[in-house]
C-alpha cells in the first residue's frame, strides 16, 4: 500500500472511530473522555508505565488535537529529543483535531485496556497509576524535552565550540586569530563546524572554513558538517560546505549514509553524478 492510501486509510479509520465516540458519548462527552485520557497518559509518563515510543505517538497526537498542524521549523541535529517530538507532530499531519482525539484515545484503549473504568474521581488511581493532576500532557512533554543538564553539558564544551553553537562569529574569529584549533572536539567527536552546520551559522562556517577546518572531519557517528547541515535542513550551509575545496559529499557516515542520503528530496545539488 503506498503512503498517501496508508494516509488515507488511517484517516478513514480516525473519522469512523470519531463517529462511533460521538454516537455514544456525543461531542462533550467526547471532549471530556480526551481529557480523561490526556490526564492518565500524564500520569502514566511520570511512573513509567508508558515507553518512549509510546509517549512520542501521544504527544503528536495531542499537538495535533490541540494546536492543529505543525508550524515551527525542525530542531538541529543536536536537539535529538527535540528532532523526535517535531517528528512525532508531523506524522499527525492531515489529522482534523477530532481525528486526533480519536487515534488518542484508541492509543490509550491498546496500550491501558479498560483504563476508562477505573479513571475516578481525585485522589483515586487508575490501572495502577496514580491520577495526575494539572493541565493535559504536560507530564510527556516535559518527560520528552530536553534537561538542563544536557545544556549545561553544551556549555562545557571549548569557547571556540561555544561561538560556533551560538553563532557568534566575532568571538569564533577572535578565537581562532589566537590560536585555537579549529578543529578541536567536543564530547561526542564534534568539532565547530558540525556545530555551526546544525545550527546554519553561515558566517561562522566561513570563519572556520578559512581558518583551516577540516570540511571532511567526522565525529563519533561518522558525520560531517555537510552531513549536520543536511539533516537540519539548513540549505545555506550544506551549499557552502558542498562548495568548499576538499569536500567529500560522498562521505559516508558509520550507518552507510552519504549527505544526500539524509538531505531533503528537493536538495538535487547533494545527489547525482558531481556529488564526489
């Protein structure tokens, strides 16, 4: 089955199961059940009763049935809690926020059978878990987002590496002019210009590209800046690295995967016969 009729038939699905909840609750009931089931997947997110993967699904689902479609930019590679949610959003796309609603709760119905029966009043718990109280969906959020702790960790990193994420060219320059190894690492094998790549800090690609960055360097994964620069979909930076003398644009990382194999479909420059 191709995706559009998968789409189509999951949306099929979400509308008739939309039907059958309003024929026997009717619209406010309806509501009210979603309710219900936000503030047990809450409560279930903070007692681990529920997986990751679960708990990515129940966000989408949630984002969908209470801001409609996604509108904010995908995160940087860094961001890997944050790439997960926006794409866990996104896979809700074409979800009317009723469809949403529905695909919840039957989440829910599979994952927490006859969770409804036992949802009672305050105080009570619910198939074990205790009942949460405040607003729906916040328990997964913020079991999802990123800590502060992993920013702390960012901040640790060399001052050069520093610039290059908060793309501050002045003080990468200045930096580098007193000698700082461009292509010095961070933790996970990264160097300033995966940084600068992820987060399309163009000027300060250009500050590292000519002080001698290595354009082909790769970390712990076995990706290069231009990879970076692709998965974020930060089109100005990929075509800089992709133009700068020495690159490799058919690096492959540790997973087999070239720049153009993870770069958008429309990204044409990254594939074909000159990316060598």
């Amino acid at each position: 089955m191709s995706a559009a009729a998968s789409s189509a038939a999951a949306a099929d699905g979400s509308a008739a199961a939309e039907d059958e909840l309003d024929d026997e609750l009717g619209p406010s009931s309806s509501l009210a059940a979603f309710a219900a089931a936000t503030a047990y997947v809450g409560a279930a997110a903070t007692s681990g009763a529920l997986s990751d993967a679960q708990l990515l699904r129940f966000y989408g689902l949630y984002k969908q049935a209470t801001e409609g479609p996604r509108t904010t930019p995908k995160p940087g590679f860094f961001d890997r809690r944050g790439r997960a949610k926006w794409q866990a959003w996104q896979d809700c796309a074409g979800l009317s926020p009723a469809q949403a609603q529905a695909q919840y709760a039957g989440l829910l119905a599979d994952a927490a059978p006859g969770w409804a029966g036992v949802h009672g009043g305050s105080g009570e718990t619910a198939g074990g878990v205790p009942k949460q109280r405040g607003g729906v969906g916040g328990p997964v959020q913020s079991r999802m987002a990123q800590t502060e702790e992993e920013e702390e960790g960012c901040d640790a990193s060399p001052p050069l590496l520093q610039a290059a994420r908060a793309g501050d060219a002045s003080a990468a320059e200045a930096s580098l002019s007193m000698g700082a190894d461009p292509n010095q690492r961070g933790a996970e094998g990264e160097a300033a210009l995966h940084w600068a790549a992820d987060r399309g800090h163009a000027a300060v690609l250009r500050a590292l590209l000519h002080h001698g960055a290595d354009v082909n360097a790769a970390d712990c994964d076995g990706l290069t800046p231009l990879h970076y620069a692709a998965l974020a979909e930060q089109r100005e930076a990929a075509e800089l690295l992709a133009a700068a003398p020495g690159v490799r644009r058919d690096a492959r990382s540790a997973e087999g995967e070239t720049p153009g194999d993870v770069a958008p479909a429309d990204w044409a420059f990254l594939r074909g016969a000159d990316a060598s």
